[in-house]
C-alpha cells in the first residue's frame, strides 16, 4: 500500500451492512486530521445518522464547503440548525429510501464514505476556479517594461487551512498556477531526519523522464517559502518543514482529474508521516535481521567447551548434569 | 459424568449368570426370561435403545454393576444389527419386512457367550459357572436379542407422518419408511 | 481540542479485533494474518518460520533515483485482503499461541492497522493493546518499543485479556460488584484457557489450557454430517464452510443427551432442521435456514460473521451461472456439537477432562482464599462460548462438583460441621463474542485510563522497560 485511500473504510464497511440489514448503531470513530465521525441511529433503525467534526471547519466554511457538500449530497445534508451538536456536518441517510440497484447504492456508499474528502476538496476547488478566472483576465506581458507590474495583482487570495492543530495548508491561485504549501511539524528527532531524507527524494524523484509531468515540488526546512512569509506567527524552529507543491492547469484540466489530484494531495501530510513510520518499520526489520545475523556469529565464535573426563582417586568418573 | 448407566445396577434381587445380570423383559416371544411385571416400566432392552445413541459416542464405559453388562451387550448387539442393514455397494438396505426377518435370523443365530473364543469382551465378563448356567444364558439371550430385534426394527423404520394439505403433519400414521433411518444409521460407524 | 478517542486493538491468534473506545462492537474484526510479496531474492517463506528469519528485501544502490529503490516493503495485505490475495502473495500469521512471534510483520501489520484501516494518525491517539496471559516481559517491552518508537504514540496500555474479559462482564445484569476476581474461560477458534485472576492479577501457575475449541466443534460436526451420508451433496471444498454455519445457527448445549435424543423422536419435526446451500464457485453460499421446522430466532444464535457477510457480497455481486443448491438435515450435531466441552470423550482420545473439571481443578489449585470469589465469578468470552445455554449448563456441572465434594466433607467429618455452601455463578453476557476487545474499549474511555497508561514522556524518561511495571486497572472502581 503506498498510496493511502481517500474514503473511510469503516463508513463503507457499516453502510454496506446496514444497507442490507438495518440495526442499531452508534459508532464513534476518527479520520486523519482531527476528524470526528458519529454515525448513528438516533430514532429508528432505518434512519442513519453520520455526523463529522472537522477541525478546520471555520477554515472551510470560508470557501464553499457547506455550499459544495450541499451540491454533492443534496437530500442528505441537514441543515445547520439540524446538525448534531459538537459536529458540524450532520448526513440523513433514510434506509427507506435508498436507491433501487445495488450498482448505484454501491455509488452512494462510496460517495459517503468520501465525505471527509469531499469537504475538504472545498477550498482546492475554489482555488482552482479563481486560477481560471485569473487565466481569463491575464493579458500577456507585452514588453520588459510592464514587468514592474505589482505581481500580486495576479495572485489570488491566499487560503489558509489549519487542518491540525499546528499545522496549515495554504493555497493560492494564480494566473497560470496554483500553489499549494503544507506546513508540518515532526515532533520528535528521529522523524525529523527521515522526513527531511523522505522529501528530499520527493523532489529528486520529479526528475525522473517518467515523472516530469508531475508537480514540481519544493522542500524547504525550517524557512518558510517565499509566497507565505509575510504571514505573522509562522513557525520557523528547527522541527518544522514546509513543502511546496505548485500546480499547472494540465493536473485539474477536467473535473476527474482535478479531483484526483485533490484527493492525493490533500492526503498528502499523512501520506508522508505514513511514510516515514514505514521506513522506521523497515528500518527496525533491517537491524532485527542484522542482530539475528550477529547472534549467530557471537554463536559461532563460542569456545566449545573442553569435555575433559574428570576421574576420582578411585578411577571413577563423573557425570556431569 | 461420562457415559449412561443402566438404571438396573443397584439391583440386588436380579440372578446372575458369571457377573451379568438376567434382567425381566417384555416380551410375547418364548423362553426362560423373567417376565416383567410392569410393562409400563420400560425393561432393560428400551434401556439400551434409549441409551444406545449416547453411548455409543463414548469412547470409555465404566462398569458399574451386572446390569451394565447386559446393557453393554445388547448395545454391542444394536450396533451389529446396523451394520447388516448397511447398504453396501450393490445392495441397497432392505425394506422393513426384510429387515425384521434378517434381524430375527441373526439374533437366533449362533453367537459366542461369555468365556468363549470369539466373545468381544471376555475380560470384563466371567464365564457361566457351570454347563446349565450357560445354556440358560444362552437361551435368555436369544430371547432378548430376538425381542431386542423387534423393537430396533420399529424403531428404524418410523412410520411417516402423513402431511396434511398445508403440509404440516396430520398425527396420523402413513406407511413405514421403506429405508433404515437414516438419525440411527449414523451411528453404526461408532464403536 | 477534544481528546481523540483511544485506539483499543485486540491482536488474537485467529482474528484481530480493533476500533475506537467507547464503541460496543471493534469496528474491524479480521483475521491476524498478513499476506506478502516474496521475491525471489529475499528468502524463502519457509526460512522465516524455521527461526531464521528471512532477510529484508534489500534496497538496490542508491544511484540517485527512487524507482530503483524497493516498494516492496510496502507491498503488502492484511486481514480479508491478505486472504483474497493469497494465490500470489504468502501468507504469514504474525501471531501464534497468543503470542508475537515474527515482529516484522506485526510491525507492518499494525502499520496497515492503523493507517489504512482506523485511518488515525497515531500521534493523536493513546493506543490500548492486549496481551494473552504469561507474555513474556521481553515481548512487552519489543510492543512498547514499536508503538512508542515507530508510531510516536501519545501513550500506551498493555491490558492482559483475562482482565478485560472481566470487565466486560460488568455489562451483564447479573454482576452485582465490580470485581476484578473470576475466572475467565476464553475459547476461541484454536483453543479454549481457563484463567484464574485475583484482584486484576492472573494467578499464573494455575492457568489450564484445553485443546477444544472452535475449530474442533467445526471438525466435530462435519464428521457427524459424513457419519450420516450428508456430505454427499455438498460439494467437498464447501464441507467446513457448511459444517462453520450449522455449528453457528443451529447449535446450542443441551442439559442430558439421552433425553434430547428421545425430544427428538418424539417430535422429529420440531427438531431437525433443514439447511440448504448453494454451491460457492458457481453461486453465492446461501446460509439462510430454510427450515419446515419452527426455528426460533433463539436458535439462529450466531450473527454472521462480518468477514464471511463480506465474502458472501463478494460472490454474490458475481453470480455466473444457475447456482446448484443442496440440502441437508440437522440433526443431533445441533446439541452434539457444544457437548463436546462437557464430554471430551466423544471427540477426542487424548484429551478427557471435560470443561466443568478443568473449571473446578483451576478454582482449587487457586490460593484458598481467592477460591469462593473465583466460584463466584466464572466468566465467559470469546465466540465459542456463544453456544445458547452453554452458561447454564456449566454452572449446573460446576456446582454439581463443588456439592459433591462440601457433602463428601461433610460427611468424613462426620457431619459434625456444615458448610454454608459455595455460591456458584457462571457469567454470560451480550458482549460475550467480542468480550476482550470491549473490556478494552469500556477501560480506555474512562478518564482514569490516561492517568494508568503509560505516555510519551515517560517512555523518553525510562524506556522500554517502563512497561514491565504493571499498573492494575480498575481495581479502584
């Protein structure tokens, strides 16, 4: 598994099943990021209830979310004054109602069990369709002489997620691409040196032939990037990393591949710290494997021990035990 | 609590012939049986019908009287008379009427008592003690295997319940089943 | 921040159960085992289970660029997929006899746990994991290490599975204290422990083991099915499926087999039961009973397994053909089945004790003065103890051996003295099936859980050593 998933697999496991067989249910569990899940049965057993608390939620009201989740599950979401307390996104699921063949409930399935997905792609999109607008408007520079132009007038907003606790993504959209810079923090040392090793590879891999069409990526330790260091209250010790992915127009071309492109990369803190465990497994399996190695050479190098036959006075001998 | 016993073991009353007991049957078939004076009692040989299936998936018995003996045996018997209705290869079970009739057969036939070559458990079993006792035994046991026969061959072959219109049994009694039951025969293989 | 909830993984023999606390049923319930890519290079499976262990695939020089480097580390199944996946992958069960045996694939194993599955950052989370009773030291300190070195977890709690066990029988209404002293009969598929604890503290020396189990009821009743001719028309690859399902629907323990047997021919229609099948490789393997018999819903006990739940989907979704269908009766294995735990001797040779014995031996091999709360509290877990009525009839064994012995004492003593009598209770409750898992997921979401496992700084502070010392959870409860 390198790529992780995007959907939840426990919403896709008990929806399938309660989709067959409805029964009581009341499941508390977590996505990446913060992520609350509640899924429930509230008042009968046909009624579905699966409620989301997304830390950054604030954040993504700000660029279409509620409005983007409204046009994904129309019929399902509930309105704000509906929504569970302590969650901010509440889906009726009515297993009354639920569509007629199994290949489109299969589809609904999926499309619920994306909802962290979903929600989180807000801002992406957004910033994607301010880099179209911004494309629109562009006119080519016509000569050196209007490169004095302010450069920010063809930057759009720049979006701030604080997906986590300490750490944001930022996304700005510009005229011919747009940029999506995480910020991560590795809380301990070890994490640190192969987070470091782990992206430098990232961005040396782009320039492989097969590759090129890939983001460009850029990684830089402990300075903030260019594009976000006016921002007040950045993070400059000496655990945090910031990594630059700058999108062309090609990587959200047409909507599949745009989504696509934001499932990965909104995964993409994760997939990194999924990573450097990883390679922290595959380190340990390593030097397990070299101290089984060792174990048996110190075997190896054991004197044998002398069986000398030890004899009384009497020319009996003993048994050792 | 493994295996069943016989309800007969602390009967003190009871004849024996070596150290098994000589139990009163039911039965309307000649010989030198005690005959039981109760016939709502259920005798030794619906002792070990009842028993058979049980304990025939044990693998140890434990014997804890006379009567046991006898049940042992006439357990032992049971299992024989499985293995004659097996269908073989070729040969189908029988009908009921069949089988009645090749059951009586073997249960007059020549068997090995107590003491002698060819007895299954003739450590467990002490030999008549004397030429009469055996004779004795050996006529009280042709009795009880013929009864024994009998009863396991009612048994084998249940009547089928008639089904009623909606299919759910009417409690009337159709005609017998033409195979061996196929709850009993399963346990032919045991032992 | 509201806390994220704990991570409570119940790592078994058979089957991983895992989820969030404060759940009632582990969110994931699959098989241990993890499937992977062996390549030529890197050994034979073979290799790594005779003790050496295989090497790791070793990553090609490091010219410059990552598509020479090795993935195969990362190529990898576990659970349901590992066993979907096992024609071109090999299959590696990381755990035997309760026990971590090959910490490379446990490691990974967990890697997959947690990432793909739960999908929880495990720096978020505190993580509650089982371990069977008498885990050596060593295998707890190599736990620690992993989840604190390779997974940053914000803390951890090593829980043996007697213990929780217990806890989970605090749900049952029958429970009047909170006790931490009971003994614990777990029996799994592979085999069946009788676990004395004392005050949270399993009385090591008196633990017994019995080599009857889930599987074996499995075996027993397919052995039946063949004895009678039934198997003739299942199809031979489907016989343990078949035989997995009548022991899961229709079986439940009886109080006296010879009675049973004459319930049975005096009303054979109310008893036997008809099971029908489809044949699995061209059509989806129907387990609904399709009875002339009044089956209650009592009797269809066993909800079906999620995994199985999952693989039938799979095969519905690809109906290629007519299926063939089969039937066969239910007999005597419906009680049969459960009774080999009470009488051995009907399955196996070797073996002879039946359960209530071994119970009652573990109980009076215990300290004397544990021994009354021990009758007091026998509890069941694990899905072979599901049987319906398996609690009832085990009391009833159990206390029928404990008035034998009080009147045989009462008697050389020449009744002289008289014994108030010990008070026997067997335990059964609805969590039962998963009874660990949710002992684990009702003491991780106390608050008193933060303050008994062992977290971050205390870990940097002492090391892996740290978990040899033993915090009891609960007994202040």
């Amino acid at each position: 598994m390198i790529l992780l998933e995007s959907h939840s697999v426990i919403i896709h496991d008990v929806l399938t099943d309660r989709f067959e067989k409805p029964s009581r249910a009341d499941i508390q569990f977590v996505d990446y990021d913060n992520v609350r899940f509640h899924l429930s049965t509230p008042q009968s057993k046909a009624q579905v209830l699966l409620s989301m608390g997304i830390q950054c939620w604030p954040d993504l009201v700000k660029f279409g979310a509620r409005e983007h989740l409204q046009q994904q599950y129309a019929g399902l979401l509930l309105g704000e004054a509906e929504t569970e307390p302590e969650y901010n996104v509440s889906l009726l699921i009515d297993l009354e109602k639920l569509p007629a063949t199994p290949e489109e409930q299969t589809e609904l399935i999926n499309q619920i069990s994306l909802l962290k997905a979903t929600a989180m792609s807000a801002p992406f999109l957004s910033a994607f369709a301010e880099q179209a607008t911004l494309q629109a408007n562009y006119k080519e520079p016509a000569g050196a002489q209007q490169m004095d132009l302010q450069p920010s007038e063809h930057k759009g907003e720049l979006k701030v997620v604080r997906y986590r606790e300490e750490e944001a993504i930022y996304i700005q959209a510009s005229h011919d691409h747009v940029t999506i810079i995480f910020s991560t923090v590795f809380k301990e040392e070890t994490d640190r040196v192969y987070g470091r090793v782990f992206l430098q590879e990232f961005v040396d891999a782009r320039q492989l032939q097969s590759l090129q069409s890939a983001p460009q990526v850029t990684y830089s330790n402990r300075e903030p990037p260019l594009e976000i260091r006016h921002i007040p209250g950045l993070k400059t010790g000496e655990d945090w990393g910031y990594v630059t992915f700058i999108l062309f127009p090609r990587h959200f071309a047409n909507p599949t591949k745009a989504l696509s492109t934001i499932n990965r990369i909104q995964l993409f803190r994760d997939y990194l710290h999924y990573h450097i465990k990883c390679s922290k497994a595959y380190m340990h399996s390593r030097m397990r494997y070299r101290v089984a190695e060792f174990l048996k050479i110190l075997n190896r190098a054991k004197p044998e021990v002398a069986h000398a036959e030890r004899k009384t006075a009497s020319g009996r001998t003993f048994r050792t035990r | 609590m493994p295996a069943y016993h016989s309800a007969f073991n602390g009967d003190p009353s009871v004849r024996q012939v070596g150290n098994t007991a000589v139990l009163p049957i039911n039965t309307k078939i000649r010989g030198p049986a005690p005959i039981a004076g109760d016939p709502s009692i259920p005798d030794i040989i619906e002792e070990s019908l009842d028993l058979f299936r049980a304990n025939c998936l044990f693998r140890n018995f434990e014997i804890k009287g006379p009567a046991d003996r006898l049940l042992i045996y006439l357990i032992l018997f049971i299992s024989d008379c499985l293995t004659k209705l097996a269908p073989t290869p070729g040969k189908p079970s029988p009908g009921y009427q069949e089988a009645t009739k090749l059951l009586s057969t073997l249960a007059v036939d020549t068997f090995a008592l107590p003491g002698d070559a060819g007895f299954p458990l003739n450590s467990l079993y002490h030999p008549p003690a004397s030429r009469q006792d055996a004779d004795y035994f050996r006529s009280y046991l042709t009795q009880t295997r013929s009864e024994l026969a009998l009863r396991l061959c009612d048994r084998l072959y249940p009547a089928e319940q008639t089904l009623g219109p909606d299919g759910q049994p009417t409690g009337q009694l159709g005609p017998r089943a033409t195979k061996p039951s196929k709850w009993w025969m399963a346990f032919q293989k045991r032992r | 921040m509201s806390r994220q909830p704990p991570l409570v993984i119940d790592n078994g023999t058979g089957y991983t159960k895992m989820g969030f606390a404060g759940n009632s049923e582990p969110s994931f319930v699959f098989p241990t085992v993890i499937a992977t890519h062996q390549s030529a290079s890197s050994g034979s499976a073979s290799a790594a289970s005779s003790g050496g262990r295989a090497p790791p695939p070793v990553a090609g020089k490091p010219s410059h660029l990552a598509s020479k480097r090795g993935i195969e580390d990362l190529d990898f199944f576990i659970g349901d997929e590992a066993v979907a996946n096992s024609k071109t992958y090999s299959l590696h069960y990381p755990i035997r006899h309760g026990q971590i045996e090959n910490w490379d694939h446990m490691e990974r194993f967990w890697e997959q746990s947690i990432f793909k599955y739960l999908r929880a950052e495990p720096e978020d989370h505190y993580v509650l994991l089982t371990e069977p009773p008498l885990n050596p030291p060593e295998n707890r300190e190599n736990t620690a290490e992993i989840m604190f070195e390779s997974f940053n977890v914000q803390g951890l709690y090593i829980a043996v599975q007697a213990v929780l066990a217990l806890a989970a029988s605090w749900t049952s209404s029958k429970v009047a204290e909170r006790t931490l002293t009971g003994v614990v009969i777990d029996s799994g598929d592979g085999v069946t422990h009788t676990i004395p604890v004392a005050e949270g503290y399993v009385i090591g020396s008196s633990i017994k083991h019995i080599p009857i189990a889930g599987r074996d009821i499995t075996y027993f009743v397919q052995q039946l099915l063949r004895d009678r001719g039934e198997t003739a028309a299942i199809p031979p690859e489907d016989q343990l499926r078949v035989a997995e399902k009548i022991k899961e629907d229709y079986t439940y323990v009886c109080q006296d087999i010879v009675k049973e047997f004459k319930k049975y021919d005096a009303d054979p229609y109310k008893y036997f039961a008809r099971f029908s099948g489809e044949h699995s490789v061209t059509g989806r393997v129907s387990g609904v009973p399709s009875s002339s018999t009044d089956l209650t819903p009592s009797h269809l006990l066993f909800a079906h397994r999620r995994a199985q739940n999952k693989f039938e989907r799979f095969l519905a979704n690809r109906i290629i053909s007519v299926p063939q269908k089969y039937d066969l009766d239910v007999g005597y294995e419906r009680f049969l089945a459960p009774e080999i735990f009470f009488n051995p001797e009907i399955y196996s040779s070797d073996f002879l004790t039946p359960l209530p014995e071994v119970v009652d031996t573990v109980i009076q091999t215990s300290p004397i003065d544990v021994r009354r709360g021990l009758y007091k509290n026998i509890v069941l877990s694990g899905g072979s103890t599901m049987f319906k009525d398996f609690g009832k009839r085990l009391q009833r064994d159990v206390k029928a051996i404990v008035d034998g012995r009080i009147a045989g004492s009462e008697e050389r003593s020449g009744s002289l003295m008289k014994s108030s009598g010990v008070e026997v209770n067997v335990i059964s409750h609805k969590r039962q099936r998963y009874a660990v898992w949710y002992g684990g997921s009702l003491m991780a979401s106390t608050p008193e859980f933060y303050n008994v496992s062992h977290s971050r700084v205390d870990y940097e502070e002492y090391g892996p050593s740290l978990v040899r010392r033993f915090s009891v959870f609960g007994s202040a409860v």
